[in-house]
C-alpha cells in the first residue's frame, strides 16, 4: 500500500509595511510614486495574499523610527519596506532611523543593493541603505527611485531571462523564516526565493 500524501499547506497571509520617506511628496509638493511602485512589485512577485500598511511620511528621524516602531509592534507588519532619504543629503536620515529601532543589522541587504546599482551608475556607492531585524519583523530600505526599487529587489538578467545578478528579494523569505515569520511563497518568473532543501516545504494547495 503506497504511503498517504501529506496535503499541501495553504499559502500564509502576510502583512506588509510599506514607507515612503520624502518631505515634499509628504506635503503634496509632488505625487509619491514609491507606494505604488512598492505595492505593485510586491503584488506580483508574491503567491501569497497580502495586507499592505502604507505610510507617507516626512525625512524626520524621530518620525521615521516611530512609525517603523508603530509598524512592528502595533500593526505586526512581518515585513517593512522603506524609499528614499538614503543619500548623502543633509535630510536623509532614514538610515539612521532604521538603526534606532533595531535588534539586529543585517549588513548583505545594502552591500548587495549598492552592488547591482553599481552596474547602472557610479553614485550608488552614494547609497546608506541598511536592513535590520525588530522582533520577528524584516526592515529593509530601498532606493527612491521606481526603476531602482525593482532592479535592487528582483536583480538583473540578461535580454534571454537568464539570471546575472540575483536581487536581494531572494533572500527576505528565508531570513523571515528564520526569525519566525510567515512563509513567504514567491513567484518565480518575477524573483526565484532561495531556501535550503531541509526549509523547503511542500507545492501550495
């Protein structure tokens, strides 16, 4: 008698914060174009169903750590994603705000975003994006920018779709495993998430 098959597990929910950090998009000087950039990358590249919390705020290093505060420990975001005030401007501050709500910092994300910006502009060594861990959350920043947003995240391949550089995505659903955090189930023509054999579980249902 063959063995019974385990059934496929449904794919998790996931909430997700999502920051846009500029003070005159904040102000509507100009309409904010990294909110919706973060929501329709996020959308595609992931299975499972998804809240969003999304927050347009101003370069304020107070503001900044508290709603990232906010986003984790009252909202229970499992992932926040940030864009813009990385730079070297006197108002960018992100980073600095990032790194005051941290437990842990999580260096590869920016050493890896600064890499596949570098094929496109010498200013990406310009770039203070950092990643950290809070509780049982991801934080990662990204850059400004819409185009750049989905090159840091997805990667780069070549005009057949092969794979050149591999986008720092493909490493955020391992890691929110690691740290307790729901299953991240990621589509693979958009970004193919890497887990070790023994992390991997069975086909969604």
């Amino acid at each position: 008698m063959s063995e019974p098959v385990e059934p496929a597990k449904q794919v998790e929910p996931v909430r997700i914060g999502i920051v846009s950090i500029s003070d005159r998009a904040s102000t509507g000087v100009y309409e904010d174009k990294g909110l919706p950039a973060l929501q329709a990358w996020l959308s595609s590249a992931l299975h499972n169903p998804l809240e969003f919390e999304a927050r347009l705020i101003p370069d304020e290093r107070p503001v900044i750590a508290q709603t990232l505060r906010d986003l984790v420990d009252t909202a229970q975001c499992d992932l926040i994603l940030t864009t813009g005030g990385t730079g070297p401007a006197l108002r960018d501050v992100t980073p600095e705000a990032t790194l005051d709500v941290a437990d842990k910092e999580m260096p590869g994300f920016g050493e890896q975003m600064r890499q596949i910006s570098l094929r496109f502009v010498p200013t990406a060594i310009l770039s203070r994006q950092v990643a950290v861990i809070r509780g049982k959350a991801l934080i990662i920043n990204l850059p400004g920018q819409p185009k750049a947003i989905a090159e840091t995240l997805a990667g780069l391949k070549d005009a057949e779709g092969k794979q050149i550089v591999d986008g720092i995505f493909a490493a955020v659903p391992y890691c929110i495993d690691l740290i307790g955090g729901p299953y991240l189930e990621t589509r693979d023509e958009i970004v193919r998430a890497f887990r070790p054999k023994s992390a991997q579980r069975p086909a969604r249902a």
